[in-house]
C-alpha cells in the first residue's frame, strides 16, 4: 500500500524524502481499514500528484472521507478509482467531481444505498472524458434508466462497461447507444422483466468482441 511505504520510508533521510516525492515514483493507496483514514488525508497531500490508484474501502466512514478530500487537476497521474458503499446523496456530485482528473481511465462503483432513476449517474459517467472502464454494481436493488439514446456529441470513450444492477433490454439498448467504442461488455445482473433480447433497438457496435451475460 502506498500509505505505507511513503509512512516507513519518509522520516529516514532528506534523500529518501526527495525520493518519495519525486515524479516517477507512483502509488496505490488502498483504504481498507478505517485506521487508514487520517494517515491518508495527511500523506495524500504530499504525494497527491503521484497517486496512479485509489481503493477507498472504508464503508463506515466513506462519505465523511469523500467529503474531506479535494478532487482537483493535482491529481493528474489518477487512473483508477474504486468506491464502495458511496451514499446516494454524496455520488452525484463526486462523480461530476472526476471531470478534471485528466487520466482517469477506470471507474468502479459498488453500493447498496443507490436506488431509483440511475439518469443523471450514468450521464455523469459518460461525459468523463477518458475513462475506458466502468463498472457500477448497486447489490441487486432497484433502479430504473430513462434516457434517451445518444447523440453524437454525447458519446462517451468507455470500451468495457459492467453493469451489475437490475435493467430492461430497453434500457440496455439506451445506454450503450453511448459507448459506440464498446469492446467488452459484461451484464452481472438478470433482466428485470419479461422483455427479451430481440425487442432492443439495432446499435452499431463494430468494436464489440466480447459479451457476457447473467441467466437465471
């Protein structure tokens, strides 16, 4: 874990100091235990520009700690991000936060406290301007997608998106009419009513090479 190495290696010297800060050293920082949570509010500002990874896997405390920390362009060396048991009240204004983060390619989201209308979530999602990886896995609650197919100016530059929550064919149909660069895509959770595959609206997917798919 980055918080770690920075914490065992920082108070030797000057020289491994500088080492530690210095650009071409990157760090995955994993927040697993909740006693991680101050350690890494402190050390995060040191090396905010070198961080390639985050795990935040604190549940208990995740959104007072999401609050607590600033995303912003410093972050410039982020590429993946992984959430768990994000509140429905904090996930919206988190993911719009992600905007600015110019390497971000991996966004994965699990919580149990999302349920309702996913719109303005999954459009949050696709205007990410780097991202190729999604997953948002909700713990099989119930949720609705109502948005309309894309236009051009909305596509989004995902290339594997997992849904792992309850949908229709018709809202599959829906959301990956945004993601024409799609190669792997991977459906976790059944179909939520009596809808078949074949009444989905034609998308042109000429990069998809891989589709997994959950059968009851």
């Amino acid at each position: 874990d980055g918080i770690d190495i920075y914490e065992a290696f920082s108070n030797i010297n000057y020289r491994f100091q500088q080492l530690l800060t210095s650009s071409p050293v990157l760090y995955k920082i994993e927040l697993i235990y909740i006693s991680s949570t101050e350690r890494f509010m402190f050390i995060c500002q040191q090396i905010k520009h070198q961080i390639y990874s985050i795990n935040f896997q604190i549940p208990a405390h995740i959104n007072e700690l999401l609050t607590s920390f600033i995303i912003d362009s410093s972050l410039n060396r982020l590429q993946s991000l992984v959430i768990e048991d994000i509140q429905s009240d904090t996930i919206l204004s988190f993911i719009i936060a992600l905007k600015c983060l110019p390497r971000l390619f991996s966004l994965d989201i699990r919580t149990m406290h999302i349920m309702g209308n996913l719109n303005d979530i999954y459009r949050s999602i696709f205007a990410l301007p780097t991202l190729k990886y999604n997953k948002l896995h909700l713990y099989g609650n119930e949720c609705s997608i109502s948005i309309p197919l894309a236009t051009g100016k909305q596509f989004s530059t995902i290339e594997y998106l997992e849904i792992a929550h309850y949908y229709t064919f018709d809202e599959l149909s829906d959301l990956i009419s945004y993601t024409p660069k799609l190669r792997r895509l991977n459906l976790s959770h059944i179909n939520q009513d009596d809808s078949t595959i074949e009444t989905m609206s034609p998308i042109n997917l000429e990069n998809l090479t891989s589709i997994s798919m959950y059968t009851n």
